[in-house]
C-alpha cells in the first residue's frame, strides 16, 4: 500500500486570486479609449458641418490619390498648389496661400490686363462716337451752327469732355446770375438728347471767372453762382431728353479752376463743364467720394479754343461793382 502511494503524482492546485474584483483600473482604460474615440467622432462631425461643399470634394480628392499627398508632402505641385481647394501643402502645413505654379498667377495678371486695356478702348471709342454726334447734331442745326465757336469737345482721362464757355459779347448766362440766355438753353437741350445713347453717367461743373461779388465771400459769391448755373444746365439737359438718373455729381467750382490762368478776369473762365464718365472715374466717384476733377490740364486746350473765340484783350483795371461773372 505504501508503494501504492509513493508511486501515485503529486498534484498541487493554486488558486489566482485577482485583487480588486470590480473595483479595479483596468475598466478605466477602456473608458479612456471610449471617451477620445466619442471626442474625434464630434470634431470630425463639426468640421464636415462647418467646411464648404468645395473643401469637402477637396478633401476627398486628397485622401483619394495617395500619390498626390506624396508630392504636396514633398513640397511639389498638388493638393497644395495654389489652384488647389486646400491650399498649402508641402514641407510647410501651416501655409495659407499653398505652392505658386509659374507662370499661373502671372498669366492670369496678363489676362486681366489685357481685358482692361480692351474695355478701355472699346469705351473711347463709343465717346469718341458721341462726341462725333454731337458736333453732327450742332453742325446741322442752323440755330446753332453759329455757336459752335464755344464748344469744346475732347477726350480726357475721365472720358468725354463738353465744355461750353463764354465769349466777349456772348454770354451763356444772365450778367451776375443763374439766367441761362436762350442760345444756351438750346444747345443743352440738343447735348441732352443724345447724352442717353451711351450709358455712361455724367459730371457736370460749372465755372466763373475771378470777379468778386460786392460782398465778396461773405454772402452770395461766385461759389453759389457757379453752383447755380450748374444746375440750371442739369435742368435744361434733362429737358432736352437726358434721364435724370444719369446724373452723378453736380458742383459748382467758383474760379477755382481757370481755363486761362494767366487772365483770371477772361471770359472764357465762365463756363459750364459735362464729363460724360468713364467706368474708372464713375468708380472713383461712387467708391470713393471722388476728388473734384482739374479739368483743365493741357494748355493745348487754351490754345484751341483762343484760335476759335476771338478773345479781348487783358482785363487789367478794378472790376466793376456789378459782376459780369
């Protein structure tokens, strides 16, 4: 029996106890794992809320191709070029503005230019149409053919340009006052009709020469008057046929600006001035308040108009008590 024994193995049971049951950290980490998982799944349901339909195709484009975020990781011409819609890439992450592909940005500069410079000469030469008109409609009105003297027509950096000044014994206005004189009334009438074949809106300014009202500044001055008279030509432009909402600007620039500045006191001074604008000088207008045009800059101009208007000689006494501004 003994030997029985001895011959039969030994088996040893050992329990493994775990210490802490339920009470353990284990559990934690999983929860840890569960919280962050939960966290990017909201980030990523925010961003895809907040990113635009185009950042959303861009994003699939990238993960799409693993070869281009090879090359923007390197820093070539990919996702992160500067057409691309996720702009940056490269080497660099953190950039906004993404690879510049030569040549692309200055092509596109070239194009723009090219169609500016285009629009330009496409609009001079539809004033140079209307200044052409013009100089018809008066040429062929009897009435007013023996006018034409004091028109002046051109093109300036603003666009069309009509001026219509004073002569010696043929003002345009009443002495001192807003009157416009019958002639007058009929020429803005005909440069009223055909304002409204182009659709270019129009300054109008009008000018007096350096005679100083009795008073001076202090009451009615040549500041009011050149005001007035410009709008007393607003008016007769727009029953010559002009829409009045073609109208922008409206001002009156006493003697501010001169025609003849050697001889303040020269009737030529006193005149009424229509720019048929531009798109830049519109733009400088609504945009940007728009500074008051010098629109006298070439002395050209005077001499084109003393070789038309037989001119008096200087003023050089005192003026008058009465105005003939």
């Amino acid at each position: 029996m003994a030997n029985d024994l001895s011959q039969q193995p030994i088996i040893i049971k050992r329990i493994k106890k775990v210490a802490g049951g339920h009470h353990g950290g284990a559990w934690k980490i999983a929860y840890a794992d569960f919280v962050t998982a939960m966290m990017a799944f909201f980030l990523l349901l925010w961003l895809l809320s907040s990113a635009s339909e185009d950042t959303l195709r861009g994003i699939a484009e990238y993960f799409a191709n693993p070869e281009m975020v090879k090359v923007a990781m390197s820093g070539g011409s990919g996702v992160g070029d500067a057409t691309s819609i996720i702009q940056g890439g490269g080497t660099d992450l953190t950039r906004q503005s993404g690879q510049v592909q030569k040549g692309t940005l200055k092509e596109k500069e070239v194009d723009r230019e090219a169609i500016k410079r285009q629009r330009k000469q496409e609009e001079k030469q539809m004033l140079e149409k209307l200044k052409l008109k013009i100089e018809k409609a008066i040429e062929a009105n009897p009435s007013l053919k023996q006018f034409r003297n004091q028109l002046l027509l051109d093109i300036t950096t603003d666009g069309l340009r009509i001026q219509i000044v004073d002569e010696q014994n043929r003002p345009m206005f009443a002495s001192g006052r807003a009157e416009l004189q019958p002639y007058t009334k009929a020429i803005l009438r005909e440069i009223g009709k055909t304002l409204n074949d182009v659709q270019n809106r129009i300054s109008l300014s009008g000018h007096t020469d350096a005679t100083p009202f009795p008073t001076g500044d202090k009451g009615y001055s040549n500041w009011e008057l050149s005001a007035d008279r410009a709008n007393a030509s607003r008016r007769e432009l727009i029953v010559g046929g002009m829409d009045p909402s073609k109208m922008l600007r409206v001002v009156g620039l006493s003697s501010a600006v001169l025609f003849d500045k050697e001889n303040p006191l020269n009737p030529i001074n006193r005149r009424i001035s229509i720019i048929v604008m531009n798109e830049e000088a519109e733009k400088a207008i609504t945009k940007d308040g728009g500074a008051l045009e010098v629109d006298i800059e070439h002395s050209s101009d005077l001499d084109q108009i003393t070789n038309r208007i037989s001119l008096p000689p200087p003023v050089l006494s005192v003026p008058s008590p009465i105005p003939p501004n």
